[in-house]
C-alpha cells in the first residue's frame, strides 16, 4: 500500500516544498515490518544498519524508533519491547511514537523477520526517490536564481549529485574475496589490454616507465627554478593525456594568460616558436599552425587562468569541468602562486594549499599534478625536494617529487637541449632516478634524450 494511510503523521524531518506531498513515495507496510522485525530479533538490525539510516524511513515515529535503536546500540543496550519504549521516553518521543501500544501493534503484526532484507530493500528505495526529487526541486529553485553565477550553480549541483549519490549506494560490509575478484579482474583487462587501461602519461616515456604515469587520488610536485622545464614538463604532459583520451584542466596561476598557454600549446604540436608566432610566420609555419589547432580544439584540455585563484576557486571550477565534460587529471601552474586567506601567514598558506589539493585529488578522483617554485636556498647546484618553498607540507601530500633541471643554465659544458627531471620521492612504486628528455630550444617540445 503506498500513500493511503491517514492515521499516521506526514510531517517528515526536513520539509520540502513545491511538491505535493502525495508524490512522496512511501510504503506504510514496508516501514512497520523493518521495526518489527527488529523488535523480533535484534540480530536483524546489524543485518540492515550497513544501508538503513533514520532518514530512509518516512513517517517520523520511525524515524525515532530507528534513532532509538542506534542510541541502545551505541550504549551496548539489548533491543527489546521494554529497551526501546524507555530510550524513546527518555528521548521524549514516546508519545509521538504512539507510545506502547504502537509498539506492540508493529510486535504483533510481523510474522516473521525472514523476509526483512526485502522490505529493507522497499524503504531504502523509497527513500533514495524521496531524496532525488528533493535534489530536482532543489536545482530548480538554485537555476532559476539569476544571482548565482553559472559556474558556481554547476559546481553546487555536481556536489549535490555527489552527496546523494553516496548516500543512495548500499554501503555493504563485503568479505576481501570480493574486492580480489574486482582487483584481479582490472589486472586480467590490463593484461589483455594493455592500451585502453593505460595510465596517464607524463609524454616522456621514460619518465613513466620510472614513476608509472599519473595515477588517480594522487599528488604530483614538479619543481624547479625558473626556465628549467617544470611548465614544459606540464604542457608536454597535458597534450599526452589528452591524446590518450583522459580530460585535462590546466590552472594557470603564475600571469593569469590562458592566451599564452594557448601559445606554448600551439608551439609544441606545430613546431612553431611562440616568438616566431608573435614577431611574424610564414605561410608554411601558417599551414602548420593551423594543423596543430585543429588537433588542439578537438582535444578535451580545459584551461583556467586567474592569478588569485584559491583552492576553492579551483575546486568548484574542477567540479563544473566534471559534472559538464569528465575530468581526470588537474594541472597547476604553479602552486605557490595561489591564493588563500588574507590572514594566512606564509606557512598556513602552503599548509592550507597542500591540504586542500590533497582533497580535490581524492575527492573528484582525479591526478593533481603541482608545478612548484624552487626558492633562493636552490640557487645554486642541484636542487632537492628540501629546496621547494613550503616544501615541508607540499612534500607531506605529494606521492612523487620530481625535480626539473636544465643543467646547461649552470655548467656551459652540458648540452644545451637536455632537461633532467629527478625523482627524489616515490611512494607508489618506490622507485627514484632521473630521466633526461631532449628539449626544441625553440618550441619546448620534449622528447626523449638518446644522447650521453
């Protein structure tokens, strides 16, 4: 029987509105039986806690009743007649609940608890519809407010959508036999193909034999001092993942120029110095250009550039990317040029920075890939991770460091289009060494180093 009972009180816990109240599914019958059995057997209810909440149920007496459970189990208190009727007086909700004979009427009219799993079943369906109208009534209300800007409107959806997502899903406890099946599974695919469950690639292959690609949930720092290839290291990487079908947003910090990323881009696919570009072409560096960006707009890269740009800012931007075209790996150029809190000294600023890209890497499930400015401690010799200004919270969160040095700015015996990037930290495969890539001193492009 679904919305045809009178007797019982339709208030629910948080009021929605624009919607009729009889468009709320429910089932009257389901609802009783779940309590009922419980009341039957309390082994049942640590069958049913793993998915069912207060707020799966939809008439408040067992939104209490429910609530009352968790307190006894919470004080490691036996579920019975007597235990709840005395938590819910103590809770003062008995009498909302319909006091004892309520509680006896749910006793007395369940059979049997065999069945309670599929009625479980009915009451978490119900809820889940419950909830999703909610989420529709609740985007209409934030789209029609004209006040909110577009980007931030997506954003708060793509959350919304998250949060009820997650709380929809059956958060089953599954024995480990389950999850091997699940990992053995991706490596059999991996195993039989090898191509279309490739990481995303760093655009040296060396370097991704050496740290495995870019993987999800994870910080990347790439440092170095200025002109030694930590921003080359970015666009290289950011054109290969997009070749390889993954979507790239790319935050530019350091000038806010999303027209000289655009530039730096265009130079490394159509082997056109950007300088050519600004001081004059000709019409086959033309034809090339023109080559290289339409192989560029067809490429899922999505670019961001704003000098004050704040975790958060990045974050609800990242969303809106997500929710709109897919996104897996974030590019940040460079780090320690965002902003935080005014009130934020130099320290909390890079604690807070650190952290708070930690959590857009985990929360979205994307790669987050740091370039980082080595300070004037590094000026001389070989940089190291302890050089990286703030390094001690960047280096905290990151699961690779790796150092980017141009060592003919240094020695005028080294060659001039070699760029060494040095692992220094590896917590996903443990191991460190450096990978040289031969740079075009002229576009940037980076491709292996088959010199000495």
């Amino acid at each position: 029987m679904v919305n045809n009972t009178q007797s019982i009180n339709r208030q629910r816990p948080v009021p929605i509105t624009g919607v009729n109240a009889n468009e709320y599914p429910y089932s009257q019958e389901a609802e009783e039986a779940v309590i009922g059995s419980i009341l039957i057997d309390e082994q049942v209810y640590y069958k049913l806690a793993t998915f069912i909440t207060p707020n799966s149920f939809f008439f408040p007496r067992h939104i209490y009743i429910w609530e009352a459970f968790e307190a006894l189990v919470n004080t490691q208190t036996p579920i019975d007649m007597l235990t709840v009727a005395e938590k819910l007086k103590a809770m003062g909700r008995l009498t909302d609940c319909g006091g004892d004979a309520y509680l006896t009427h749910l006793l007395t009219s369940t059979v049997s608890s065999h069945n309670v799993e599929a009625y479980a079943k009915i009451v978490q369906a119900n809820a889940a519809r419950r909830m999703l109208i909610s989420l529709a009534e609740e985007t209409k209300r934030l789209a029609l407010n004209l006040d909110i800007n577009i980007i931030e409107l997506i954003a708060n959806v793509g959350t919304a959508v998250d949060k009820t997502a997650s709380q929809l899903v059956t958060s089953d406890i599954t024995p480990m036999g389950k999850h091997l099946n699940r990992v053995l599974d991706k490596i059999e695919d991996a195993m039989n193909a090898p191509l279309k469950m490739a990481l995303m690639p760093t655009g040296i292959p060396a370097l991704d034999a050496l740290i495995g690609g870019y993987q999800r949930k994870k910080v990347y720092v790439v440092a170095g001092r200025t002109h030694n290839g930590k921003s080359t290291l970015a666009y290289a990487s950011a054109i290969a993942c997009a070749k390889a079908g993954k979507s790239v947003a790319i935050y530019n910090t350091a000038d806010g120029d999303a027209e000289g990323v655009m530039m730096s881009l265009l130079a490394i696919e159509s082997g056109v110095s950007t300088l050519d570009m600004a001081t004059g072409i000709n019409a086959q560096q033309h034809l090339a250009i023109i080559k290289a960006a339409g192989t560029l707009s067809t490429l899922p890269i999505y670019i961001k550039s704003d000098k004050n740009l704040t975790p958060r800012g990045l974050l609800m931007h990242a969303q809106a990317v997500q929710f709109v075209h897919g996104l897996d790996i974030i590019f940040v150029d460079y780090v320690q040029a965002m902003s935080s809190d005014p009130r934020h000294n130099d320290y909390e600023r890079n604690k807070y920075i650190a952290e708070s890209l930690d959590k857009i890497a985990y929360r979205l499930n994307v790669a987050v890939v740091e370039m980082a400015q080595i300070n004037r401690a590094g000026a001389n010799g070989v940089p190291n991770v302890s050089h990286i200004e703030g390094s001690g919270k960047y280096e905290q969160y990151a699961a690779v460091v790796i150092i980017a040095y141009k060592e003919s700015l240094y020695k005028p015996d080294a060659p001039t289009d070699r760029i060494s990037f040095l692992v220094q930290k590896n917590r996903v495969s443990g191991r460190t060494g450096t990978v040289h890539a031969r740079i075009n001193l002229q576009t940037t492009a980076l491709t292996a180093w088959n010199g000495g």
